[in-house]
C-alpha cells in the first residue's frame, strides 16, 4: 500500500491542479484529511508496552511516527437531479516523515490558503429569505 503514495512534492503539485480543476468547474468541494500512521511501514509494526495507570498508553510510542495526509474532491457518479456532469474521483496521498512534518506543513498552507483564493462568501441573507417564504407559505 505504501507504493500508492506520492512523494511530497508531487503530492503538492498534485493538489495544487486539484484545487485549479475545482475552481475551474465553479462547484466542488477538496476534502483534506491527516492521520497518523499506527506504526511506520518502513520498519517492524511496534510492539507498545501497555501501563495500567494510562489509559492513552499507545499514543505515546517510541519514535516519533509519519503523518497520512489525503486529499480528494468527493466526485461520484453523476446524481439524479443534478446537471452537473460525471466527474471522475480523484485521491491523492502521501506520507510525511517526522523529521519534515515543520516543512511539510509550511507549505501545505501555503497551497492550501492559495486554493482558497477564489472562494465566494456564502450568501446567507438568501437563504433566510427563503425559509421565512416557506414558513409564510405553509
């Protein structure tokens, strides 16, 4: 599983055309998720020594562990009702080391703030006008 990964430069480059092709359709939604690793896939699983008194005794391992960052747009086939077209589901993943998590992170901001950019305010006015036609209405 650890060869589906993308090496953290192309994971940025990756995610940066992602949030292009989001804008550029004028709807969507990039979904960014990180979790950390249970144990690193490049060494043996870890073997925690559980402590009576703690009941978090396996958050605190040896070594410090890798983070999981994912990214995708949550596209699925197309749904009824909608005139939106079938856009393919796109998932990207890569595995950042301890030791680059300070960098790593510098610079998912960085695209992440830059991806935002386009972003419209929500109009909610709207919306309350419509509730307040519909509860009129009833």
């Amino acid at each position: 599983m650890a060869d589906n990964h993308l090496s953290n430069d192309e994971f940025f480059s990756r995610l940066t055309d992602l949030f292009e092709h989001s804008r550029k359709k004028g709807h969507g939604s990039v979904y960014l998720t990180q979790k950390r690793l249970s144990f690193d896939t490049t060494s043996a699983p870890p073997s925690p020594t559980k402590i009576l008194d703690d009941p978090l005794w396996d958050t605190h391992p040896e070594n410090p562990l890798p983070v999981l960052i994912r990214a995708s747009n949550n596209s699925s086939s197309k749904r009824k009702g909608t005139d939106r077209e079938d856009i393919d589901k796109i998932k990207l993943s890569t595995v950042v080391q301890p030791e680059q998590l300070d960098a790593f992170y510098a610079r998912y901001a960085e695209v992440g703030k830059a991806g935002m950019s386009g972003l419209k305010k929500r109009d909610k006015k709207k919306k309350k006008k419509d509730k307040k036609k519909k509860k009129a209405g009833e």
